[in-house]
C-alpha cells in the first residue's frame, strides 16, 4: 500500500538510513546464480559498483548496482556509494559484454553523487559519466534503472539511461542535495527541509512529471522492514517488463529510448 502522506524530507531520511537495503541485497532475493565481474581493464576495480552475469527466472541478465555500506567499515570500502570514474567504466564494460550476448541489463542506483575527489577529476569522472549516456542511449539491448534509495546528480544518471527508470517508494531523485541546494540559492543549509518540498525530488512528484515510468511500494518505515516483499515485487515487474521490451525489435527499442529522453525538454517546471 503506497503512503502518500510523507514530506520529501522524511523520504529522504529513510532514502539515507544505514539499514536501507542494498543493491547487493536485492541482487541475492531478485536473481539466481549470481556471478561477480571485476574490473574496468584500466584503472582498478572499484567496490562501490558490483555487477555481473544472473538468471532472473530462466532468463540471463546482465546486473550492476551502486553499492552502499550499512556501517562504517563496509562505507569506507565503497566510498559511500560515490563512483570513481572507473566504476562507471567497469559499468560499460559490462553493458557492452551483455549487448555483445544478448543479455537484458538491470541497473540498481543509489548514490548521493559521484565521488568528486582530486584522483577521480584527474582520471575523467566526467568523461566516464558523459561516456555512459552516450554508449547506453544505443545499446543494442533492453535496459531498467531501478532507484533504490538516493539518485543523485549526475552519478546517479550515468546508470540511467535507460528503457525505464523506476524508484521505490521512499525513493530520491534529483540533480543536487537539498542540503547543496539550500547552500548554493539561499547560502544557508539549514533551509534543506524546507527547499526539499520546492525541489519535487520524490517517487511521486517524478512520476507525475513523467521522468519515471513506475513506483514501486514500500511497507510503512521503509523497505527494510519487508525487504523479501519488496524484492518479489520487483522481480515480478521486471519479468512483466522485460517479457515487453524483448519483443521490441532493436529500431523500435532505441527509437522509444531515444523519445523518452527527448521528451524531458518539453517538460514545463512548476
């Protein structure tokens, strides 16, 4: 049952609570046979972003995700859930092996934003971003991003691209913080919970926009609470969706892509 009744702060609060489950969580009740790659063949490997090769039912599929710790010693190995620029290039790496054999991708994303160190600056992080928008808008195979807790900015973006995007309920969606944007308009970040209402960064102020395709629900106090129930509802989406975008031809699949992003310039903001 979705609960409509919550501000976007208090959605954001449970979008950022250390017991939100995460990527790696719902890979392990979604999908079978779970098969981990590393490795963007030129940096390193970069553990805030997992992916591999599954079985969703019967069907392979190419599966990545955004990985956020639940303490403090699973963060400082993720960074946080903020991608280096070669996580997105570990990401493309993948999304190209699954053009290459067919394979549906499934993106999960939950990132506050892409790591904005001096290293990461130095080795392309915008370029790794822009790289991803580019290669995913012609990629020869169906592709969901699925918003789990925060999709910030432009690191959340770079993984979708996508066919459809779509968010849990307690979801965020937006280009910056309120705590940035409060900073940055009102130079005063005390202002986060009041601007968060202005900004329409919830499930439900985007899908009336038509920026995303699909809510999925959520029991009262987050996913956390059912995470069994809410993964099961997310397979059972995915299959329904899949089944629809597999009978695309490829023409008709990177038109639709194509219209779906051009779309967002017609949008009138409120």
């Amino acid at each position: 049952m979705i609960n409509k009744k919550l501000t976007a702060w208090e959605r954001l609060s449970i979008a950022r609570s250390p017991q939100r489950p995460t990527s790696l969580d719902y890979i392990k009740l979604i999908f079978k046979d779970f098969f981990e790659l590393h490795g963007d063949r030129n940096f390193r490997d970069d553990k805030a972003l997992i992916g591999g090769i599954a079985f969703l039912g019967e069907m392979p599929v190419t599966v990545i995700g955004i990985q956020k710790g639940k303490n403090l010693k699973e963060n400082l190995e993720t960074n946080f859930g903020s991608l280096h620029p070669e996580g997105y290039r570990k990401a493309l790496r993948l999304m190209k092996q699954a053009e290459k054999f067919k394979r549906p991708v499934i993106c999960f994303i939950n990132t506050a934003g892409a790591y904005c160190g001096v290293g990461a600056e130095e080795r392309g992080q915008g370029e790794a971003i822009a790289k991803n928008l580019i290669e995913m808008s012609m990629l020869k195979v169906p592709i969901i991003s699925i918003i789990i807790g925060e999709g910030g900015s432009g690191g959340a973006i770079g993984l979708a691209n996508s066919d459809r995007v779509w968010m849990l309920e307690n979801s965020v969606y937006s280009v910056l913080s309120p705590e940035g944007f409060a900073s940055i308009l009102f130079k005063d970040p005390s202002k986060s919970k009041e601007v968060a209402e202005l900004m329409e960064i919830t499930s439900f102020d985007l899908l009336e926009k038509g920026v995303i395709e699909k809510i999925i629900p959520e029991p009262k106090g987050g996913a956390e609470k059912d995470v069994v129930s809410v993964a099961n509802n997310i397979k059972k989406e995915l299959v329904e969706e899949l089944n629809i975008l597999l009978n695309m031809n490829i023409d008709e699949l990177l038109n639709a892509r194509y219209a779906r992003f051009r779309k967002f310039g017609k949008l009138e903001i409120s």
